[in-house]
C-alpha cells in the first residue's frame, strides 16, 4: 500500500478542510496527548519514536502535494496545496512540527499529558493538527505497553511468593503469542515491540524485528522451539507418542529447552501415559526440559489438572519457601488467557502448593488486539491557539459527558522529586521540555524529541527497559485497574 507513505493522504477526511476553518488572525497552536483514564489508572508510555521513523522522517514532495490535491478535489475536500508546497519550499518536505514527549519506558498517571505539539510556523500552523491521526496512533503500543506492564506485577507477586528465584523468571514468563490475531503487520510489530518492554520471550518476529530497526536493540525478545498440532497430527492419532519421541530426538539436550502441545487428542493421557510412563526415560535421558502446552478447556482446571499428573509421574522438588516443583517438566498456557484466566491459574497453582516456576503463559490476540483507543480514553485535544499574537485558552466542556472535558492553556508535565508524583501545569514562561518556570522541587518530564524533520532524542531499547523497570516503576506493584 504505497498511499500509505504519502502522509498528506494517512490522516482524517476532514483534516483537510479545516485550515479554512480557524479564526482570522490565527498563527500557532498548541495540542496535547493524554490518557482520560480506562482500564488502568497508569499508562506505560512507549512507541512514539516508531511513529516519528516511519512516517514523520519521510519529507512531503511536491507529488504527494499532487496526488493529495487530486484525490481531495474529487474527494469532496477543500485541501490548501499552496500550504504545502510552501512546506516543501521552505522546508524540504518536513513539517514545521516540534513535538515534546515523556522519556519512553516512564510510567505515568492517566489523565495527565504525554505529549505536545506545536506548528513553528504561522502560515500553516494547523500542520500539527492535520496529522492527528497518525501521531495518536500511539495510544496502540502504549496500551499493549502497559497491558502486559499490568500482568508483568501480578505474575511477579505470585513469583516472589512462592519461587526462590524470581528475578531470574520473570522476563520469560508471558510469551506473544499475537502475531496471527492482530489486524496487520504494522500491529504485530508495534505492538509486540511494546510487550518487548515489559518481557523477553516472543513468537512475533516482526515485534523483535521493530526493536531492532527502531530502537537499536539487536536481539530484544527469544523463543525455543515448539510443536504446533500439525506437526503432532501429521503422525496420526495411533503414532502420537512416536511424534513426542520425534520433538525429544530433534530438540532434547542437556540444558535444551523445547514444548510440545500435548492436547490433539486427549491431555491427560498424553501427560499420565505417554509422557509420564512411556517417553518418561527418553525425557530424563535427553537431559532437556520438556514444556509441555494444554490448549483447550478451562485454563486453570486443565493446567492443574496437568500438574497434578506430571507431579505423579515426574516429581517434585520442594523449595526454600516450601512450594513444589516440577522435575524436568514445565507448563505453558497459551488458550484462553487474559489477566483474569492467569490470576486464576496462579491462584490454583500457589493453593495447592505449586512454584509458579511450574508456569508460563502464551498471549496471542487479547495482548495485541483485543483493545482499542478507549481501553485508556486516549485523546489528542488543542488546548491553546495563538489569535493576533495571544494565546488563548481552547477547550471543550460537553454537558452530556463530563469525562470529555479537556485540558486549557499551554501545557507540561512535571514530576515531585520526593514522591515522584506526576501533574500537568501550565506552561507559562519558555518553551514546552525547557525546564523553565517550574516551581521548586519539581521538574519538566516533557523533553523535546522532534523538531522539523529532526529526531532529537534517540531512545534506545536498553535504557526504555531500564525506565519501565526502575524503582518507582514496575519495582511496585501499584497499578490497579480503574473504576469503570
């Protein structure tokens, strides 16, 4: 889809038409991105630097101008092409835009700003606004972000209990799953590059492939190799322990780990008969670690089901904190899980005993695709304009829902240096991330990142990971989900 790279066409009909719209004597203009609240009461802010890569770096030519115009006149839409060859003229084809943002990986409490965007030029100063649609695109990798940020905590509570080395499970213990269950490509990278924040195992190559191109992480997710029901299937219902034996042979080895899903036919024969009696010595020879995957019924019956079977057969070991677990064995659990299902499991789990070292959990669509805009209420709104050289205050109040109202004035986002407490002000001397006119013990999180056409901060895989897990971060366990 080439048309995609012609900016001027990846926005809102309407867009084009509103430059005849402002009042006369208008030069500047300032919006914001926010989170209006929703299903989390923080949000994880992270996938910006993507957008600004992959569309905004790209400079408008006068054929986009033209292919713009074409389509708008026989659109149906004003469309000020003057504008923009002024855009090209003056400024090779980047937007006069200068946008402020809060370091990626930092952890935020919604309602506050993320974000800010201003025009640096007076004769098209609604450029900003055109493109909308594009910039807040970023509620998706920050919505995954902190989805899988949440389920990040809750996980580490059930390890912290009951494992005796939590810190070094953690990061492997949600696996993406998602790269068949999202809409497109560009989903499956963006989003599984934002639970890449939070995690290291992925079966979304496209979401490793992002960090790469993006944020410079060479290798930033890792998986092991696994059997799908084909290549169990394909032996055929009475060779099924012949297909085990194969994945041990192919994959087994001292210190190798490998999964097989175990549910084509029957789970629990699979876990009592086959793997637990007739493969069991095949399975301790190999020296591996063998995952062994449920894929239907209900999560946290089956998995303990299965775990009870596998402790039959396999054993146990007790830890320091006194939870069992398995020997050579492990679970993974990727049909029907959400943060409900997998707080159930744990919950099954640690009742009757079991490390949550016994577990992992494959998330497919519900990680990357069941959410949308309103999951966290994200909105970019203009919040001042500049008329004959004053900037007045813009927002909206609707009667018929409060929780619209929008923010006034020109806009940043400070942090308390004692309790690390976030709140939007507004901005009333310098320039939006200038640090000026901040009031004592507080300082700007807004930093300038983009200016016509330049990237000025480069984020890096490493250091985003860092700020999501820093103390004060994802070192507590405070997110909770909002009051609906």
């Amino acid at each position: 889809m080439n048309f995609l790279r012609n900016i001027l066409l990846n926005t809102d009909s309407y867009k084009a038409s509103h430059f005849l719209q402002y009042p006369a004597g208008t030069s500047g203009m300032f919006s914001y991105i926010e989170s209006r609240g929703g299903e989390y009461d923080k949000t994880l802010f992270f996938g910006l630097q993507i957008i600004l890569k992959e569309y905004l770096a790209q400079p408008v030519t006068l054929a986009m101008v033209d292919e713009a115009a074409e389509f708008f006149a026989a659109h149906g839409e004003p469309f000020d092409a003057e504008g923009w060859r002024y855009i090209v003229s003056k400024y090779q084809g980047f937007l006069p835009v200068r946008i402020a943002a809060v370091p990626e990986g930092t952890l935020v409490e919604g309602r506050n700003i993320l974000c800010a965007i201003e025009c640096t030029d007076a004769r098209v100063f609604w450029c900003a606004s055109y493109i909308e649609s594009i910039l807040l695109r970023v509620w998706y990798p920050i919505t995954v972000a902190t989805r899988s940020w949440s389920i990040k905590q809750l996980i580490c509570k059930y390890l912290e209990q009951t494992s005796d080395s939590p810190a070094e499970q953690l990061a492997f213990k949600l696996h993406d799953f998602g790269a068949r269950g999202v809409s497109s490509a560009e989903s499956a990278a963006i989003g599984g590059c934002a639970h890449l924040v939070n995690f290291m195992g992925s079966d979304t190559v496209v979401g490793v492939m992002a960090a790469r191109e993006f944020y410079g992480e060479t290798m930033a997710g890792y998986s092991i190799p696994a059997a799908e029901h084909s290549t169990i299937t394909s032996w055929l219902r009475e060779n099924e322990a012949e297909a085990y034996r194969n994945m041990i042979k192919q994959f087994g080895g001292p210190g190798k780990i490998f999964a097989v899903v175990s549910d084509s036919y029957n789970i629990f024969n699979a876990c009592e008969h086959i793997w637990g009696r007739e493969l069991k010595q095949e399975v301790l020879a190999s020296g591996a670690t063998l995952v062994i995957r449920p894929d239907s019924g209900e999560p946290a019956e089956i998995v303990l089901r299965v775990a009870r079977i596998l402790e039959r057969r396999f054993g146990v070991t007790h830890n320091t904190k006194g939870y069992k677990v398995l020997n050579k064995v492990r679970i993974i659990q990727g049909d029907g899980i959400n943060e409900d299902s997998i707080k159930q499991i744990l919950e099954a789990l640690t009742a009757d005993n079991f490390a949550t070292d016994n577990i992992a959990f494959g998330m497919g669509g519900v990680l990357l695709q069941a959410l949308n805009r309103d999951t966290l209420q994200f909105a970019m709104k203009c919040s001042a304009i500049l008329i004959n050289g004053e900037w007045r205050d813009v927002y909206k109040e609707p009667l018929t829902d409060p929780g619209k109202v929008s923010k006034k004035g020109r806009l940043t986002l400070i942090q308390n240096h004692d309790t690390s407490e976030f709140m939007t002000i507004r901005k009333t001397t310098g320039s939006i991330g200038d640090g000026q006119g901040i009031p004592p013990g507080w300082q700007e999180c807004l930093l300038p990142v983009w200016d016509t056409g330049k990237l000025l901060k480069d984020w890096r895989f490493d250091e985003i990971r860092c700020r999501a897990n820093a103390p004060g971060s994802s070192g507590d366990r405070r997110m909770q989900k909002s009051a609906k």
